[in-house]
C-alpha cells in the first residue's frame, strides 16, 4: 500500500489579506480610468465642442474665394482704355493627377498644347502647391471648350474656368501710361504677404504690374468674396450654404486725352522718341506717348519666353518708357530757363548785348567753343539769343554765372529729380554741379564742363516729362504743380474728383523777368512754325549732339551711324496769354530740332487747341 498524502493546511488570514489589497488596486484603477474618461468626454463635449464642431464642419463644407471685377479705367472724357473680358482656361489641380507629363500628352490630341505650354506647366509645379489649381492654358476658343467637355471623363483632376480677364482696347497706344496686369509671381507674392496683403488675392491671380495698374493696385483690385459650399466625400458640390459677394475695384478716369493721345502715336509714326503734353493750370498729363512701344494684352494671359525675349533684347528697347526713362541732353530747350537764371542774379538785364562772331572763347585759352552758325549772330541780347538759339551768348552766361549757381536754379525747376508722377517707373535725370562729378566721378570740375552745361549739353540730361513740367512753370510764370495721372475715382456711389498737388511757387526777385523770357519763346515760335497759327503760342527748339565733334571736324549727319546722330527737341505751350497745353517733343535721331520736331509739335498743338472748330465744321 502507498503511504497516504499528507495534506498542508492553507494561511487563510494572508490570503484573505492579499485578495484584499488586489481587489482595493483594481477598484481605485477602474475608478481612476472611469475619471480619466469623463475628463476627455467633458473636454470634447464641453470644453473644446467649438473647435471639434468647426473641424467637423471642414470636412463637409468648401469655402471658395470669388474674385471681385477689377476697376476699369477711362480717359478724362470717358473713353474706356482698360476693360475686362469674358476668358475660358484650362485648370489642373496635381494632387488629383497621377502622371502628369503623360496627361499633358494625351490633351495635346484633344486641344492643341504647344511645347512651351507643357514645359511651362511642368516648371511651374516645382513651386506650385499641389491642391491649389494650375493654368494649363488660357484663352480658349468655345470650339475648344467644347471639344475637351465631351473628353472631360478621360482626365480627372482637369477643369474649363471661367473668368474675367484685363483687356486693352486700344493695344499699344497707351501702354507707357496704363501699364499691364500680369500673373502673380514669388516675388508678388512675398512683397504681398510682407504687407498682409495676401488675402486680398485668395482668388486673385494677377496683379498690376507697370504704369498706372500698378501705382492704383489697391483702387483697382477690389475685395474677394467667398461660397461656403457642403460637399460630399468626393469633394463634389450638394448645395451652397452661403454667398458673399466680392466688392468690385473702383473705376477710375485719368486726365490723358485719347484723341491727344492717338494723334501723338500717328505723328511719331514708329519713330523712336516720345513725347509729353501737360495741362499747365494742374498738371495733369494729357499725353504720354513712348516709341516703339508693345501690345501690353500679350502679357495678361502670360506671354511667352520666345516674345519676351524679343522685346528685351530688341535695340530699339521698347519696354523702356522714354517719356519717363529716356535721359537725354537738353540742349537748346533749356536756353530760356538759362537766361532767366542770368536775368534773375544780374549777371545780364534785357538790353545787354554780346557779340558772336560764331565762336567762343575762355579768356586765355586758344580752344574755341563753336556756334551753330558758323559766322555767327552779331551783336545779340537775351531776346535774340534765344529766338536764335545763340550758342556763344549761353557759354558766356555760363562761364559767368557758374555751374553752382546753375544746379541750385534749376533745381526747383525740377531737373535731377524725379517729378512725383503717379507711376513707378520715372528717373531722376542729372542736374550737375561740382559736388556731384566730385562723387560720381572723384573728380574735379573744369570751366569746360560748365561751358557744355551752358547749352543744355555735358553731363546734364533729363527725361520728357521732366522737360515738359519745367517748361510748364514757365508758362505759369513760377506756379508749380506735381504731373499727374488721376483725375478723378468712381465708387459704388459717387465721382469724386482728386484734388491737384501743387507745390510752392518759384518767385522771382523781379517778376518782369518772367514776361521778357515767355516773350522771347513767343517771338521763336511766331518766326517760325506758328507764324500761320489761328493761336499765339511759345515754343523753344533744341538739337543734342549724341557724341561730341572734334574742334575743327564736321559734323555730317549723312555719313555716320544712324543712331550716333543729333537728337531733335522742342518745348512749346499755347495759347500764350492764357496757356492750355504744354508740349515736349524729343525724337532720337532725328537731326535738327526745328525741322524736325516743329511739325509735330504744330500738329499736336492745332489737335487740341481747334479740335472744336474742326468738329463745327463736319
């Protein structure tokens, strides 16, 4: 027989105990977690229920931003320059596109895509983020809208958009003045969001870019609305929620004259040069012409690097705006404001007279200084020598008043600074003094750089639109305005007419100085182009060397390079007793000032000033 098990008696005190001690940590565990869990449900429900709600409600409602109709611009007489139009594109959103170079092929078959396009396209997506959509190409024709409609299903993720695009009527024309709307680039982009600006263009693709579209962006652009669409798990639209519309851009209407305008562009006739005319009583321009110039339309829907290329690399340089740019010697121009700086400091009065034997000399040096007419004028005062243009009368007032006195004079004149004009794109021209060539050059200043100064030649060079403003205050004998664009700003409710900016007037010692310099440009233009004007009008003619001639060469504009010869200018306003309009005419090129700028400025002029007697007689 097997001895019997013994059997071990159990500590039922300990494990009592120790069931104890479990059951008391599991309690206070459950416990524990139990309140762990009505914390986070409060959280969700109480606490952070707004937030949760809006996330919520992004999953299955789509705000999209509406574009507002940007601001249109008219002339002073209404007519519009800028509108926008109707345009269908073609949009690509790359997250929805699996292989997007081989989908571009494919819509090659169904609409034409050039190379350019695709490469654009496929450049474009290293900086595009890949849920907003991406212009394949613009300006659809309906038969290519739709041609890709019936072919829709084949390419997910690719959509026709219709939108509103700015369109210039008159292409060219008024290119140098109005600018143009192009695509938003990174630098736009960063320069926006710099100045919190950037939710502006949520729906937005083009901003002003040159001229006026760019100075009044902000009048013109307008505010986006938005659609809060509910959508379903597809992304498609179920109904829209709400609608707030966008505030259109303000129109606005500037003080160009297109008639003005048009007659100018026909009268320069592709010639390069520009020209500037200003309403003398506040400023404000009323042509602004640049030539060559380029349709600013190519550039709205994007225009290709081909083109682009054209026109920057083109010798004639038409993307410059020469009225605003172009810096060119003054010569002959600047005469009357020269005499009236002499005039004004004593260093002449109206009867002092000099004699011209057609050159001039420095006192101790042999080298002559050359008049245009080689045996001279004779004896010649202040009324003569502009009427004649005598070149030896202003080196001898010149050398007499100092370069100094000069810069200082002209300064309030506006020469070598920028005149404040309502477009970004504007030089500052050169008014020289010692002090400048000092720190331009680190060099001294000779007797003969004040000489070339004299005649408007040298180092001095200023752009049309400075030229015109200066002969403006002229006219005005002293009274000053800024040059300006706007005239006036259309809102939802009213026209309101913008105020002109004028500045402190230039007063003269002796206020007769003025009336003995605006007599003398009235006596040269009635001597000449205006001698049959139904009108009385002033003027002053000038012809800028380009490169300078030896002492004893001549100059024969026949047998040098085109572009190496004299540059024809012309300043003149009308009616003298009550002036109306101010002209500056430059024509690169061209030769002589009064042959060949005259016309024009007598064409523009008679344009203008008996525009109605024309119009009676129709």
């Amino acid at each position: 027989m097997s001895p019997r098990k013994r059997i071990t008696m159990n500590d039922h005190a300990a494990e009592a105990s120790l069931f104890k001690s479990r059951a008391l940590f599991t309690f206070f565990s459950v416990v524990t977690l139990l309140s762990l869990l009505l914390v986070n449900l409060y959280n969700l429900q109480i606490t952070s229920f707004k937030d949760y709600e809006t996330r919520s409600n992004d999953n299955r409602i789509r705000v999209v931003p509406v574009a507002p109709s940007r601001g249109l611009i008219y002339d002073r007489h209404g007519q519009l320059l800028a509108e926008n139009q109707p345009f269908f594109s073609l949009e690509l959103v790359p997250e929805k596109v699996k292989n997007i170079s081989e989908t571009l092929d494919e819509l090659s078959k169904v609409i034409e895509l050039s190379s350019d396009e695709k490469e654009n396209v496929l450049e474009a997506l290293k900086y595009h983020r890949r849920f907003k959509p991406l212009t394949i190409k613009n300006k659809l024709t309906e038969e290519q809208v739709a041609e890709f409609s019936v072919n829709q299903h084949r390419f997910p993720g690719i959509t026709v958009e219709a939108g509103l695009k700015r369109h210039y009527p008159y292409n060219g024309l008024m290119t140098h003045a109005l600018g143009y709307v192009g695509k938003i680039n990174s630098r736009d982009q960063d320069s926006l969001i710099r100045n919190n600006l950037w939710a502006n263009y949520a729906a937005t693709k083009d901003i002003g870019k040159q001229g006026i579209e760019k100075f009044y962006e902000g009048l013109l652009l307008g505010k986006p609305g938005h659609l809060e669409e509910e959508v379903n798990n597809r992304g498609r639209t179920i109904r829209t929620l709400k609608s707030v519309p966008p505030e259109p851009g303000q129109d606005i209407y500037l003080t160009l004259d297109l008639k003005l305008q048009q007659k100018a562009m026909e009268l320069l006739n592709g010639r390069r040069g520009s020209i500037v005319a200003i309403d003398p009583r506040d400023g404000g321009i009323l042509a602004l012409v640049s030539s060559p110039t380029y349709d600013p339309n190519q550039f709205v829907h994007g225009i290709s690097s081909k083109a682009y290329s054209e026109l920057l690399n083109s010798k004639s340089k038409p993307l410059i705006n020469r009225a605003t740019q172009g810096q060119y010697a003054p010569a002959s121009t600047v005469k009357p404001h020269l005499a009236l700086l002499g005039l004004e400091n004593k260093t002449v009065t109206s009867k002092t007279r000099i004699w011209d034997p057609g050159f001039w000399q420095i006192p101790g040096v042999e080298r002559k200084y050359r008049d245009w007419k080689r045996w001279g004028h004779g004896w010649v005062d202040v009324n003569s020598a502009i009427v004649s243009s005598c070149d030896t009368y202003f080196y001898d007032l010149a050398y007499k008043t100092g370069v100094d006195s000069i810069a200082n004079f002209m300064e309030p004149f506006g020469f070598g600074e920028r005149t404040g004009v309502d477009i970004f794109e504007e030089s500052a021209g050169i008014m020289p003094s010692k002090d400048w060539k000092r720190l331009r050059y680190n060099q001294p200043w000779y007797i003969g750089d004040t000489i070339s100064v004299g005649i408007g030649q040298g180092y001095w060079t200023t752009t049309p639109l400075q030229l015109a403003n200066a002969t403006a205050i002229l006219a005005n004998n002293g009274r000053r305005f800024v040059p300006h664009f706007l005239k006036s700003i259309q809102d939802q409710t009213a026209k309101i007419d913008t105020p002109a900016d004028e500045l402190p007037p230039i007063v003269l010692k002796d206020p007769k100085n003025w009336d003995i310099i605006n007599e003398a440009m009235r006596d040269t233009a009635h001597k000449s182009r205006f001698t049959d004007a139904r009108y009385t009008a002033a003027m002053k003619t000038g012809t800028a060397q380009v490169f300078s001639v030896a002492e004893d060469a001549e100059y024969d504009a026949e047998n040098i390079d085109e572009r190496l010869r004299d540059n024809a200018l012309i300043i003149a306003y009308a009616p003298y007793e009550n002036p109306k309009i101010v002209l500056a005419v430059v024509l690169e090129n061209a030769g002589w000032g009064g042959v060949n700028a005259g016309p024009v400025a007598r064409a523009l002029l008679d344009e203008y000033l008996l525009r109605d007697s024309w119009d009676k007689t129709k």
